[in-house]
C-alpha cells in the first residue's frame, strides 16, 4: 500500500525519565538508544529513537512525530496542513538534532499534543535485536505503533487528522459502558496499520491525553511472553489477553508507572487500498480483555 506519513516517535514526559526504564526495558521489551540531553530514548526497531522520555512535570504525552516517506509526501502534508488552517511552525536546528531528523514542522493539535511532521528520522545501520522480543516488531511500512488520546475537543480533532493530516477513518466504536455512559472511540489510518490514531470523546477533561499506546509484535509468543513479564512485575493489567472486535488485534493493557498504558498485541487486520469497512462497532472486544488484579 502506497503511504505518506507513519509514527516516527511519541515523546512523554515525566517527572523522572528513569522511572519508566524498568518498565520499557524490562516489561515492554523495548531497547534503549542513546540517552539525549535529559532524556532516555527507546527503540523496537532499526529507527534511533521512538519513543523520548523527557523529564517535566507534564506526566504525559507531550509530542507525536509523524514521519513523511519522502522529501515530497513531507512537503504535501505541509502545504495540506497549512491549506487546512493550521499554522506550522519551523523546526530548529536543536529540535531537528534532538529529533535525530533531517526535517521538522510542527503545529498544535486539538487534543492539546504538539504534532510534529518529520523527515529523514536515522536509522541505526546494525539494525535492531531485543533479547526479550526474540521476534522483533512490526513496524515496516507502518511506524512505531498506534496511540490513543481522549479529548474534549473530538470534533476539531476528528478535523485535524483527515483535513489536516489526511487520515482516513478505519471505523468506530459507540457503546454504552455504564448506565447512561457512552464511549465513543474513532479509528484512523494513514498506512496499513488498522489505526496510526484513534480518539476518544472525553466525557470531562482527563487526567492524561495519552490513554494508551500500542506496539506490536511479529510472533503471538511475544505478546504471551510481555504478559507474563508484566504480570510477574506486580503491575495493574488494565485488560487482561482478549482480541479487538474491529482490527482483531490479539492483545493485553499494562498500566505504566506513569498512569497510561501500553497495549502490547499482534496480528491486527491490515488497511486495503480497496477499505469499505468503517462502520460502527458496538464492542470493544470479541473476547477477553477484562481488568485482571495481581494476586
Ligand atoms: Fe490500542
């Protein structure tokens, strides 16, 4: 599938950037890059640094990189985001090095997370091993992983990544979680992946944007393998092994030291150029993924 734009990297910041490392490394299985000027940096792939732990009292997802294919996907998306009324600032010369990129424009988005469209992030020529995820990641042709945020503002951000970023949505999810309480959840693409983005309609302003990240591995032994690293660690599994309803995703929710979560999963259903599936959802998941309390 022919694609402009993936997920070059997620920055978090946090208090203390050494207080996620036990979790990254050792939990998650995630590798880490070099260390930039008070930051920590992580890889799950050939790709210097995707996920940037920065230390601030945000304690939350504070930037998404979103990595352009080519010099003239980067300059299109720029143009589009401008044609789409949002103002791009210029990146500098320290941003571009600490970005480990060769391009960088960035704007707002709605959802109160500063959007960064990149070019040229480095590639470490040895390539990528993790001695904990045997089978590596998936990220070829669709980037780091996917993230979902909560917001107030879903409809301007509904705007923001197909207006603006040219995101086309996947499909959605309207339930009632509780008496009275809908969750409404939107799905979108930019590449194969099932969803690059998905937003939730917060019901009132959020403690964090970032609900959860997500990567994904190659062989479904991983997936059972982070679980049981996890569960050994004494940390709160937020959903236990289940599989998605709409991108069939095989996967469990560990709540990270800093309150959001990381989704760990595998062999998500892939985006065809010929997609006709978005429609609605009316569960989250086929089977499992119910809360699990540690013994
Ligand atoms: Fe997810």
């Amino acid at each position: 599938m022919q694609h402009d734009i993936e997920i070059a990297y997620l920055g978090i910041e946090v208090p203390d950037p050494t207080s996620l490392s036990t979790f990254f490394g050792d939990v998650i299985g995630l590798v880490p890059g070099e260390p930039a000027a008070g930051a920590l940096t992580w890889r799950n792939d050939a790709a210097v640094q995707r996920l940037v732990v920065e230390a601030g009292p945000a304690d939350d997802a504070t930037y998404l990189g979103f990595e352009a294919t080519d010099a003239a996907s980067f300059a299109a998306l720029a143009t589009r985001l401008r044609a789409a009324g949002y103002e791009l600032h210029q990146g500098t010369d320290e941003e571009r090095a600490a970005r480990r990129v060769s391009d960088l424009v960035h704007t707002m988005a709605p959802w109160g997370v500063r959007v960064e469209l990149v070019h040229g992030l480095a590639r470490d020529p040895g390539g990528f091993t993790s001695p904990l995820v045997p089978g590596g990641f998936f990220t070829e042709g669709v980037g780091f992983g996917h993230t979902v945020f909560a917001t107030l503002a879903f409809d301007e951000s509904h705007a923001f990544l197909t207006d603006g970023l040219g995101m086309r949505q996947s499909d959605w999810l309207e339930m009632e979680i509780a008496e009275g309480i809908e969750l409404e959840v939107r799905f979108y693409h930019c590449n194969e992946r099932h969803h690059t983005v998905a937003l939730a309609r917060a019901p009132f302003e959020m403690p964090q944007r970032l609900h959860h990240v997500m990567v994904e591995v190659t062989d479904r032994d991983d997936v059972g393998r982070a679980f049981d690293r996890a569960w050994g660690a004494g940390l709160g599994i937020a959903n236990g092994l289940g599989r998605h309803d709409n991108d069939g995703m095989f996967s469990f929710y560990v709540v990270s030291p800093a309150g959001f979560q990381v989704e760990v999963g595998h062999g998500a259903r892939l985006i065809t150029d010929d997609w006709d599936d978005n429609r609605r959802y009316d569960r989250i998941s086929a089977w499992g993924h119910q809360p699990l309390t540690p013994p």
